[in-house]
C-alpha cells in the first residue's frame, strides 16, 4: 500500500465492510462526519483499522485534524513513506 489510490482503495473497502457505508458515497471530497455519518467511535475504530493494517502508530492528535476522505488518504501516506 504505497500510492494514495491503493491506500483510497483500502479505506474503501474498511468504509464499506465495516462501517455499512454505500461504496458510491465513499468520495475523496466526502465528509466522514457529516456526508458518511461517522461518529467519534467510528473515527477511533478507524484509526486502529488503518494502524492494523499499515503497521505503523497513528498520532490521535494528527487524526483529530481529519475532515474528509481525501484527509485520511493524506495522513495514512505520510505514515508509510516516512
């Protein structure tokens, strides 16, 4: 998982499989709050998703900045290229 589409691709499949989000909302501009009806246990169950399958620590405080899809698409490759 090293281009952002692969990493779009992964957090697709997390948004559909485990939160019940329609794939055809999953956007890169979509808000996880507002447009994909996430709340702040579902950003929490995120985040330790997104830390099983990179591998690598995810800064809570990095996450709370986190807006829309494209954001955690951002944030997840800055973890894997450092």
């Amino acid at each position: 998982m090293k281009t952002q589409q692969e990493i779009f691709a992964v957090l697709t499949d997390i948004l559909v499989e485990e939160f019940e989000i329609d794939q055809d909302d999953v956007a890169l501009e979509a808000n996880l709050y507002q447009d994909l009806d996430l709340d702040s246990i579902d950003a929490v169950d995120l985040v330790v998703k997104l830390r099983e399958i990179t591998g690598k620590k995810i800064d809570p405080e990095a996450f709370k900045q986190v807006r829309t899809v494209e954001d955690v698409v951002n944030e997840v490759s800055k973890l894997v290229t450092e």
